[in-house]
C-alpha cells in the first residue's frame, strides 16, 4: 500500500519539475545565462542550477521560496503565472 506521503512527494516532485523546466525555458528566452539570473536574484548560481534540475539536495525535491521565486521573476522580467504549473498538488493533508 503507498503511504499519502509517497504519493505527496510524487505529485511536488512532478510539479517541481515542470517548474524547472518553466524556469530554463523562460531564462532561456530572457538570453540570460544561469549565473546571470543567479547573481542578479541574489542567488548562488549553484542554488539556481539545482532549481532548473528541480532538486534542492541530491534526491530532494527543490522547494525555493516565494521571495526566492519573485526575485527571480523580477530578473526575468515576468509575471510569477509563467513560472508556476497551472496544476498545483494538493498539499492540504501532509
């Protein structure tokens, strides 16, 4: 039987991804090279390329801030809705 945590950590772990992929898309777009959206955010652009791999730890999923995210919006000058995936997990019952 899968425990209600396993599944959770499936559900953030997808939606950790399409986040990544939101943000390497969008840098991308920006032309801007990880180190720059790093730097600019106030970021180490170690701490940046784990959050374009969705992880924040080798195995954990990435779980940045919304300080850290508006900050990176700002650098890529749009709006946080780019970022974020349409479907976000239900995190009610953890």
């Amino acid at each position: 039987m899968v425990k209600r945590a396993e599944v959770d950590d499936d559900a953030w772990r997808t939606y950790v991804a399409e986040l990544a992929t939101n943000l390497r898309r969008v840098r991308l777009a920006a032309a801007l090279s990880q180190e720059d959206v790093a730097y600019r955010a106030g970021l180490t652009r170690y701490t940046y390329q784990k959050y374009e791999k969705g992880e924040s730890a080798p195995g954990r999923p990435a779980n940045p801030t919304i300080r850290t995210l508006l900050a990176i919006t700002q650098v890529l000058q749009v709006p946080l809705s780019d970022l974020l995936p349409k479907d976000a997990p239900d995190l009610r019952l953890r």
